[in-house]
C-alpha cells in the first residue's frame, strides 16, 4: 500500500510482493501473506479471477485455522475461520469502490536538522544533550530521532565537550555469521572492540522520538550548539521510544542511571560511534 500511495505502478508492486511465494517458511506462513497481500490487491482494484482462485486454493488448506486449533483451542480455531469466511465474501466479490492513491503532506520547515547537537536545561539548573541522529517522515508523520548522551553539567555543552562523554545504546543478537553481521552493519567492528572478543550481535542506539507536530510545543526550550555526526551504519535502533512533553525530558534525565538499568541499556563513547 506503501508502494501504491507513493505512485509506483502495478508491474512494481506485484513484483515486490507477489501473490504467489516462491520460497516460505511453511503454510501457516504462507496463508498469513497470501491474505494480506490480496487484500491490498483487491483494495486498489487489482484482484483478477486468477488471484482470486489462487487465495481460495490457500484458504482452503486451512492451516491457521488447524496451527491455532491444535496450539490454542477450537474456540481460536474457529475465530480464524470466521475471519477467513469474511475475508472471501470481501474479495470474492468486485471492488466498487477502489482505494485512491492517497498523499501525505511532507514537512520541509523543520525545527533542527539531522546530526544537530541539541541541549537542554532541567528543573536542577544543568545541561543536558542529545544527538538528532535523523528526521523520518512516514505516512505523513515526522519525527525527529532524538539519541541520549551522559552530558550533565552546569555549563552549556559544546562539541569539543562531549567528546568525553557517552551515548545510550544496546547489543542486538545475531544468528548470521561475522562476515554476513559486518555486511549487514557497517561499523560494527567499532562495538565489537569493546566486548572481549564477543562478535556475534548488531548494535543499535536509543532513540526519543519527538512528533512535529509535537515538538512546537517545547522546541524552544532546545537549542543547538553545533554538529555531532554518529557513524551511519551504528544509528540501528537498539531501543525507540515516542515522548510527546518535556516532561518526559525532565523524567528521563532527571535521573538517567535508573533509566538505563530499566531499560538494559549500555554507555558506549562518543568517539567510538562519532565520526570526530
């Protein structure tokens, strides 16, 4: 839907995410994509005969209904299949009414800017910094990805500062080999210095995220104080979460230890995420 809402044509779209797998896990797998790709397709009017005897031929297996039956028990089995009727009374039929391509206002005036070194000042009279690591804008919403630094002093940071602090973030398990981890990261040999030797897990750093729409509500008490750039394969998500008031700020940084050991986060430097 992503892909039709952003104009693509239907060669493009069938072609990322066709109707028919190839390769799946198995049929539970296979039933939960095959529905919900052709209910996207008989959403914006492409559910041909053929596809639509495809779908049926899968539903017929009956293999959620079975996998929640035998897992759970039939009252969840038949929950599945009642969904399952309705969803072939839906698609069996045409569409009369065919989703329009919709359009989502992008935002171009924003507040900050990415790699921005951002401070703020709490209730205790310190300063506190954060990285906006980038500015992502989906669906109509825009986001500025706020990462957390250890800074804490009664001074106004400055870049040259924060080259002695810390910035949050965590390990991520890998199941792939060194060499496929280090491809799919760039960078993560800086982490993988740190850990003794230990090599098989990605990284990710912390992120606050703070809606547009949101931010004009305290964006002033932000101010930027120069250009910090973390590396750009270490800017993973490692953990993400949406804070819509400065109190949030004051709550988080107020007392930041607690905030990692609840959490499970990790301090890593500055200069080994940082391009400085």
């Amino acid at each position: 839907m992503d892909l039709y809402d952003s104009g693509a044509d239907f060669d493009t779209i069938n072609k990322e995410f066709p109707l028919v797998q190839t390769d799946y896990i198995d049929d539970f797998d296979n039933e939960i994509c095959v529905t919900s790709c052709a209910l996207a397709l008989w959403e914006i009017g492409q559910m041909t005969e053929d596809k639509v005897s495809y779908a049926k031929s899968i539903i017929d297996k009956g293999a959620c209904v079975k996998v929640w039956t035998e897992e759970y028990d039939t009252k969840a089995g038949k929950g599945r299949q009642k969904e399952l009727d309705k969803f072939w009374n839906k698609i069996s039929q045409p569409n009369n009414k065919v989703r329009a391509r919709k359009k989502y206002r992008k935002i171009t005036n924003f507040y900050f800017q990415p790699d921005d070194l951002l401070t703020f000042q709490l209730k205790d009279g310190n300063y506190r910094a954060v990285i906006c690591a980038s500015i992502d804008q989906y669906r109509g919403q825009c986001n500025y990805v706020l990462v957390p630094t250890t800074y804490n002093s009664n001074k106004k940071p400055t870049v040259e500062d924060l080259k002695a602090e810390e910035i949050l973030g965590r390990q991520i398990g890998s199941g792939y080999d060194q060499q496929t981890t280090r491809e799919m990261q760039p960078g993560i040999e800086r982490i993988w210095e740190l850990s003794d030797g230990s090599c098989d897990f990605f990284f990710g750093v912390v992120k606050l995220a703070v809606d547009h729409k949101v931010f004009i509500n305290f964006k002033d008490k932000f101010e930027k104080v120069g250009t910090l750039k973390i590396a750009e394969g270490l800017k993973q998500t490692g953990f993400f979460g949406y804070e819509d008031n400065f109190d949030r700020f004051e709550t988080i940084f107020g007392d930041l230890e607690n905030y990692i050991k609840i959490f499970q986060q990790q301090k890593y430097s500055v200069k080994t995420l940082c391009n400085i």
